[in-house]
C-alpha cells in the first residue's frame, strides 16, 4: 500500500478516489485537450474608490480592512471575518464558498469536517495546506446559516479576495464548488460542466471541481473529485516545467 493509499483508507474515501474506467493515459488526455484555456473574466463591483484603496493594500492593510469590513449584511453576525491561511507566495490557490460556524469561530477557513476533506485531498497529490497552498473563500463572513451568499455579498467581498490573488501570485487556482467559480468567472457555472476544462482569471489558469462540503453529502462524486486532482497536478506540472 502507498503512502497515498493509506491517506484515502484512513480517512474512508477508498475505494471512492481511485479512478474508475479511467486510465492514467485517459486522465493525460483529459490535461492534453484543456491546454488551451477557456477564456473568463472576474467578477466584482466596479472599480470605484473603494476597490482602487484595496487594490493598493498590502498584507497588513488588507488583512485590516477585511477585519473592520462592513461593506455587506454579513457583518452584522460575524463573529469574526476569516481573512485566508496559507503560504503569501503560494503556488496553489483553492478558493471555497464562505466561512461555516466553525470557521466563524476560530477565523481559519476549512477547520471543520469539511476542512479535514481538503486536508485530504491537499495530501492525496502531496500538497499540504501552508505549503505553496493558499486557501481563501469567496466571502469573509459567514453567512446566516451556512447559506449560499448572494451576488452582492460576493460582489462586496471581491476586491478582497482578487488583491489577495495579486499579492499570491498564485500559479494555479481551483475554485471549490459553484459559489467560488462563479465569482471568479463571473457567468452561471454548472460544475459538473465545467469539470475537465481549463478556465482563465486574468491570466492564471483556474480549474473547477467540487466543494469538500458537497463532498460529504454526495460520496460518488468523489471520484470525479480525485479526477479533477489527477488534472489540477497534471497542469502544475506543465506550468512549472515550462518556467523552467
């Protein structure tokens, strides 16, 4: 057994994460077909004074203005707006949907169950959260009752989190599930079409694939999940081979 085999067993997604019908070489065709990215644009509000004052933080100011932000509703429930963990010059960005109860607890995102399951994941392609890993949501705050945010909550939020991708720089960003992928594309995502395909934030290429929460209720579909890893390392691989 590897040591990858041991990860999925001991956290119960084996056999789910192995590929199923589903060669090494057919995954390579998969990465092969996506290189040409599919062209998007980002969304947000528009680029008044506010965005252009954000867009010109850096690390401390912006984490300060995330903090006493009160741009939106979600403000008035939080306990604490949850800034983002992970490595400031990241080669990964995994961008989810909005903090949980847990989250809005301990200001940390993805430190529930759901956060276990990414951890998982990160470890399933040899990748570990604060190593060249960013992870970040769509909004800061938690919405009441873990709902999905709405358009002007994530259109608020947005300066923040695209001055959080400037200064990362990251060389690949996966958007977790339709909330976060359709934020940064700014268009209607159905992420089971979107699955497979290469995606562009103003110059990074962005994948799409399933949120760790969605995960939990829906097991099945954590193969398709471990596919669009198989794909997401693929590309890095092609990106940092070719900066070589």
């Amino acid at each position: 057994m590897t040591r990858r085999d041991g990860i999925l067993r001991e956290i119960g997604l084996a056999p789910l994460w192995r590929l199923r019908n589903r060669s090494d070489a057919a995954v390579d065709a998969v990465a092969a077909a996506s290189t040409e990215p599919v062209a998007a644009t980002a969304a947000g509000p528009a680029a008044d004074g506010r965005a252009a004052r954000i867009a010109a933080m850096d690390w401390d100011e912006l984490m300060g203005a995330v903090t006493a932000c009160r741009a939106c509703r979600l403000c008035e429930n939080r306990k604490q707006a949850v800034f983002g963990v992970g490595d400031a010059a990241a080669d990964w960005l995994f961008v989810g949907e909005g903090p949980g109860a847990e989250e809005d607890e301990r200001g940390e995102p993805f430190v529930g169950q759901a956060g276990r399951l990414l951890d998982a994941m990160l470890a399933a392609i040899d990748l570990r959260r604060g190593r060249k890993v960013y992870i970040a949501n769509a909004v800061k705050c938690r919405p009441p009752g873990n709902r999905t945010p709405e358009a002007a909550e994530t259109a608020a939020c947005f300066p923040f989190l695209q001055r959080q991708i400037e200064l990362i720089r990251p060389r690949l960003i996966v958007a977790l599930g339709k909330p976060a992928a359709e934020t940064l594309l700014e268009a209607e995502v159905k992420v089971g079409a979107s699955r497979g395909r290469l995606f562009d934030f103003r110059g990074i290429p962005l994948i799409v694939t399933y949120h760790p929460a969605y995960l939990l209720r829906t097991p099945p579909d954590k193969a398709k999940a471990w596919e669009d890893l198989c794909l997401a390392r693929r590309t890095m691989q092609r990106l940092t081979k070719g900066a070589g």
